[in-house]
C-alpha cells in the first residue's frame, strides 16, 4: 500500500524522514491508518505511480521552516496564513545561526516579552521537536503566559 506524506515526520520503525508529497509505502495497514490519523500521511494511492523515496532537504534549508518531526509527536494542523498575516521568520541571532542552534544562555538572551506570539510559538514546537531542552521550553512557555 502506498500514501503520500502529507506532514514531515521520522518514521519510528526505520528511522527514514518523510518530506510532503514523498511516497510512503507498507503491508501494514494498521501503522498506515495510525499515521493518517496523526495526520502525517494521506489516503491510499490507488494508482501505481513511480516510488519516490524519502530526500535529504537541500544543504542550504532552514530546519527552523520546516521541522521534521517523529511519528511519536503528535502535529497540530498546519495552518495557512492569510493575505493579512504573515508566516513568522524564523528567529536568528545577530550572527545568522538559527536561534535554537545556540547555547541555552544564547537563546534566553535574545528572547523577551517583546518577541511576537507567532516567534514563540513556532521557536517552542520547534525546540520540542529538536532538543527539547526544558530551560528554554519552560522559559518559551513563560513568555507565552505573559
């Protein structure tokens, strides 16, 4: 059986990363209907298109944009921004390195009250999918409380 990925995410039972519009293939019905209902993949591909195995995103992709996240993490709705809003940039630091690239101190320090709702709620999803430090989640959530 064969589905297109639909939400990035890292396949917990063979450790492949799945990109949108990749081709995810199984026997197991079951593990494919759980990964539907989280969302990561779409309806069954009726049809015998070409296989296109898992990539490796470019050299020069920003992980802040497009976080890839293991099945086991449950994904809100992605949502799409409207013409009177943008998508948050990603937050950098003063010398181009993705924020949560940084030391714990780093990234505190160039966080504030200030940092809009969107920043910080995109830094914290992102932190948990990455290195899901607790001081700079804890510190997030604190800021988002405020």
């Amino acid at each position: 059986m064969k589905y297109t990925v639909q939400n990035a995410f890292k396949d917990k039972n063979t450790n492949a990363i799945y990109h949108p519009g990749d081709v995810y293939e199984t026997e197991d019905a079951k593990r494919a209907g759980e990964l539907q209902k989280r969302g990561f993949l779409g309806d069954e591909i009726k049809s015998d298109p070409a296989p296109t195995p898992p990539q490796d995103p470019p050299a020069d992709s920003d992980q802040q944009q497009n976080p890839v996240q293991t099945d086991q993490q449950q994904q809100p709705a992605p949502t799409q921004p409207t013409d009177q809003q943008s998508a948050p940039a990603p937050a950098q630091t003063q010398d181009s390195t993705p924020l949560l690239d940084r030391t714990v101190d780093e990234v505190i320090a160039n966080l504030s009250k200030d940092t809009p709702k969107e920043v910080l709620n995109q830094l914290l999803l992102d932190e948990k999918a990455g290195k899901n430090r607790k001081t700079v989640t804890d510190y997030i959530e604190s800021l988002l409380k405020n």
